[in-house]
C-alpha cells in the first residue's frame, strides 16, 4: 500500500480531501456556534485552534498538516463568527430568540 501511494502521489490528494472535509465541518460549527453561544463561541475556535497549532508542532507528517489545516480553519471561524452575525443581522440566518446579545 505505502509502494501504490509513493508510486502515484496520492498523500497530496489525501490531504486535500481532509482539508475539504474540514473545512466543510467546521461552517456548521460557525453557524451552530453563533447561533447558541453568540460571540463567546470565539473562545472556543481560539483554544482548538492553539491546542491543533502546538499539536501539530510536536507531530510528523500527514497529521502534522492535517492538524495544521485544523488549526487554521479554527482561527479563520473567528472571523466567520462576526460575519454570520452580520448574516443573522440581515436576516439570511435565523438568530436564536431565547439569546439575548
């Protein structure tokens, strides 16, 4: 199997469909995290992102990546965050009437 993969370059695929499918979770996180936590759920994408960052510092390879993507996709949700406000501000997104911001 490590022959086949070496042979025809499919890691870098790989990586690419894991970086797709992360990015694909975490706009539902966004979008669920906003809508119960409001701004606070910032703080939860900053830690995972920091906790993914150092972990993939002390990781080889395709995890060391993959992590890494991780940890990226977690500080880019803290922008997402204020933009989905924006979005549930317009009316393009339900907000959460038991919230009070």
């Amino acid at each position: 199997m490590q022959q086949f993969l070496q042979q025809y370059n499919l890691e870098g695929l790989a990586i690419g469909l894991a970086t797709f499918l992360i990015i694909g979770i975490f706009h539902p996180l966004v979008i669920k995290g906003e809508y119960y936590m409001g701004q606070k759920c910032n703080w939860l994408f900053l830690i995972g992102g920091i906790a993914t960052l150092v972990l993939s510092l002390f990781t080889q390879g395709v995890w060391s990546i993959l992590l890494g993507v991780t940890s990226f996709s977690c500080f880019w949700s803290i922008l997402e965050v204020k933009e989905q406000r924006e979005r549930v501000r317009k009316g393009w997104f339900p907000g959460n009437p038991k919230r009070k911001d």
